[in-house]
C-alpha cells in the first residue's frame, strides 16, 4: 500500500491508504466512513457530493493496484512505473481531501467524539487485529503488539488523528502551507525522529493535509473545467513514462515518506529537495486526477463512502498474499498476470467498499459507544446555540 487516502463533522476522511525501504508497508491510507457532504460551492444542501465520493473509490481502487504490483517490481519495469507514479499521488489525494472536510473541526467534544470512535478506535482495533493475523499467516507469533509502532496501513489512521487534533491551529497561523513545508523539509532531514507513531510520515505528509485546510470550494471548480482535463492528458501521459526512466535509477522508499534522507544513505540536504520536488510532483497530479473524476453520481459513486473498509480490510489479503507465497507462480510475472492481478486488486477493493460489508464491520470501524462518553448537557447546547445566533454565525 500502500501508502501502507470529510467536513470534521464526519468521521476521517479519505483514506486509505502506504507503506522500511526492503518490504513497503511492515510498520508504517484512511477514508471517510460516512462520506462527505457537499460543502458550500460544491453541490448545495446536505447532500452528499458525487464528485468527492467518485474521487475516494477511485483513489482506494489505485491504492489497491499499487499493492498488486509491489511484488512484481523487480521482475517487469512497466509494474514499477506504475507503482511509482499512483504513489506519488495516491495518498496525497486522499490526504488533501481529508484535509479539505477537516476545515470546521473546532474540538468541540461531539467532533472530539468523532474523532476518537471513528479514528483512535479503530486504530487499536486493527493495530491489534494486524498483529494477530500475522502471528498466525505469518507464522510469527513472537510478533509485539505495539500502539506506538504502527503495523502496514494504521498508520494513516495515526497521523490522520494528529493532523485533525491540529486542525485549529492551521487555521489560525498566517501562512500554514509554508509552515508545514518548512517543518516537513525538517522532518526529511531528520534522521533522530524514530519510528514512533510513524512520525517521520506524519511530518512529512503534513503540507498535504494543510493544503486540503486551506483549500476553497472555487479551488475544486477549477479542476473540474474542460480546460483542466485537456490540460491533465499530456501529464497523465508523461508520468508513467518519466516512471519507467526512473524506476531502475531511483529508490522507491522516497515516495513512503517514512524516512530521513540519511537513513536512506543520502546527503541531508537532498531531503530537503526532494521534498519540494515531490510535493510539487504530487500536487501536479493530484490536480490532473481530480480533473477527471467524474462529477455525475455512477455505479460506483455509492462505494466511496465505504473506502475505509475497502483500505483495512484489503491489508489483510495484501499481506496474506506475500505470506502465502501467492506470488510465486512465475505467470503472475508476463504481462497477462500483471493484468489478472490488476483487475483483481480493483474487484476485491470495490467488494470490501460495498454496503453489506460495511454493515458487518461497522462495530468495528464506526463504534458509536455511547456509553463511554457523557451526554451533551441541554444548557450548554442552547448557550452554544444563542452565542451562534448572537454573533451573526
């Protein structure tokens, strides 16, 4: 994975996810459980807007396919074209979209609540749910179980909780996206951070997350003109190509975002250059992805509120098939079995997303526990109510 992609009023959007340098995801994105309401400018009403939904299915669907092809990497240098140009944007996506639905998160104790059942919660429980499945797949069963050293694709669901609980001051700092640059080209040259809480990707996918802050429903209109998708073609096209130049000339681990650049055997200051120039890169093809997103409602537009379980639960059958040697028919390696295993990758993701799936792991990835916290006292909310109507809100 990946690496292994809602406002704050719902629970952590996009997802899903990415991945030490040997093995992508070991230790290190989540989507919107219930799917984002349209914003203003966006699609009006309370209703959901398609255009966000279509975007998050089909960014889980590259997620998925990018885990397909990790394992054929070293034997066909189409499959690591590809996997190097969807993780340059994938998870950025996802995060820039989490990040545009975190704008009213005000840490108000029902958004605290939100976030703490439809992130923290099904954190621990996957944490968990990872580690134990390993012992047993993997015939590992000495393998810890640690809440600070996220396993393959929780870490998402980590830093999406550090990165919505420092929504207020994002917003409240005069120039944010330079701010988060600046500590993510610090991060990059970093090599003492560790690996707790993932925070080395924490760090240094932080601008993405901010940029989706300070983005406006005017900035999504502009992608989504004709001009844009003609515009986005001869990109598109450009970076599998520019990819299959790089694959054999440049190490993958830049694009997880998990390490400094001295622990990837390079000089410190190229940390702080590649940061830039991946997160120009990144940008880039964000924009040209969303351009051709569809904004009409389609067969899979439904899906996209369920892309948190497709990107968890999809885990388990992407490591599965590394620990079970599924990978070791040589003609998984022609260009016929990239194909299979690509349509595959995409099939299993659109199922995991579907209702009755999300219905039987609900209790698992959006927990109402109503009885661990207390109930919202009636006074406070018409104090809150006729402050609002007092100030003009």
């Amino acid at each position: 994975m990946s690496e292994s992609l809602r406002p704050s009023g719902h629970r952590a959007a996009a997802l899903l996810p990415g991945p030490r340098t040997a093995e992508p995801d070991e230790r290190s994105p989540r989507s919107a459980t219930r799917g984002p309401t349209a914003p203003a400018g966006t699609g009006g009403g309370g209703a959901r807007d398609a255009f966000f939904d279509n975007a998050k299915y089909l960014a889980i669907v590259l997620v998925a396919m990018a885990h397909a092809w990790e394992p054929l990497r070293g034997d066909s240098r189409a499959a690591a074209a590809l996997y190097i140009t969807v993780y340059t944007f994938h998870m950025p996506a996802f995060i820039v979209i989490s990040g545009y639905f975190s704008r009213g998160f005000d840490a108000s104790p029902k958004r605290v609540k939100r976030l703490i059942t439809g992130v923290a919660v099904p954190y621990v429980i996957f944490e968990v749910a990872y580690t134990v499945f390993k012992w047993f797949a993997d015939d590992d069963p000495g393998y810890p179980i640690s809440l600070l050293d996220p396993w393959y694709l929780t870490w998402f669901l980590v830093a999406l909780f550090i990165w919505r609980l420092t929504t207020p001051l994002w917003k409240n700092v005069r120039w944010p996206l330079s701010l988060s640059l600046a500590i993510a080209v610090l991060a990059a040259v970093s090599p003492d951070i560790g690996d707790d809480l993932d925070l080395q990707r924490v760090l240094q996918f932080l601008p993405f997350f901010v940029l989706g802050l300070v983005l406006r429903p005017e900035h999504f209109q502009l992608v989504r003109r004709r001009e844009a998708r003609i515009l986005a073609v001869p990109v598109l096209a450009a970076a599998p190509a520019f990819a299959y130049w790089a694959a054999p000339r440049m190490n993958t681990a830049w694009f997880y975002r998990r390490d400094s650049a001295q622990e990837l055997a390079a000089p410190g200051w190229t940390g702080a250059v590649m940061t830039l120039a991946m997160f120009g890169c990144s940008v880039v093809l964000v924009a040209c992805f969303l351009a051709w997103v569809p904004r009409r409602r389609t067969w899979f537009t439904a899906l996209g509120a369920g892309t948190l379980y497709g990107y968890l639960l999809h885990g388990f059958l992407a490591k599965g098939s590394r620990f079970w040697g599924w990978y070791d028919a040589q003609w998984l390696s022609t260009p016929l079995g990239e194909i299979a295993v690509t349509l595959i990758g995409a099939a299993v993701i659109s199922v995991l997303c579907t209702p009755p799936v999300r219905r039987v792991f609900r209790f698992a990835m959006e927990p109402e526990m109503a009885w661990a916290f207390k109930a919202p006292r009636p006074d406070a909310e018409v104090s809150r109510a006729g402050s609002s109507r007092g100030s003009g809100a």
